[in-house]
C-alpha cells in the first residue's frame, strides 16, 4: 500500500488525504500514519495553505479535504 501511496504522490505532485483516500480505496486514517512515515524520510510534505487561500473559514469542509501532501523531489 505505501508504493501504491508513494508512486500516486509522485505521479501527481500533491493531493488531499480525502483524494488520496479514494484513489486507492482506503480509509484516510489507514493513509496517515504511512504519510507520516514518508515524512520522516523527507519523501513527502504537508503543505500548508495548501487550498491557496480559497477556504472561507466555514467549517464545512472535511478535515481531510484541507489536508495535502506533496511529493518532495530528490535533490
């Protein structure tokens, strides 16, 4: 599961937890502590503000929805 979580990073760039979830028919909190893992390696990041400022502030979203992770290019 974390190939298939780490080859979806890098062929897209970014993408929620809630997209990552549906791409590879998962629960987001299955998804987590693998992303957290990738972090600790330097493979992936949370980007915050990540929605470009488009969020309002109502609530409404789901948590995982504001949640997005990038793939970190090797150097």
């Amino acid at each position: 599961m974390i190939v298939r979580l780490s080859q979806l990073l890098q062929t897209h760039g970014r993408a929620s937890l809630t997209e990552l979830a549906l791409a590879l028919h998962s629960a987001p909190e299955a998804l987590a502590p693998m992303l957290e893992m990738l972090m600790r390696k330097g493979r992936v990041r949370e980007v915050v503000g990540a929605q470009g400022g488009r969020c309002g502030g109502c609530c409404k979203c789901e948590k995982g929805a504001m949640k997005v992770y990038e793939w970190v290019k090797p150097v």
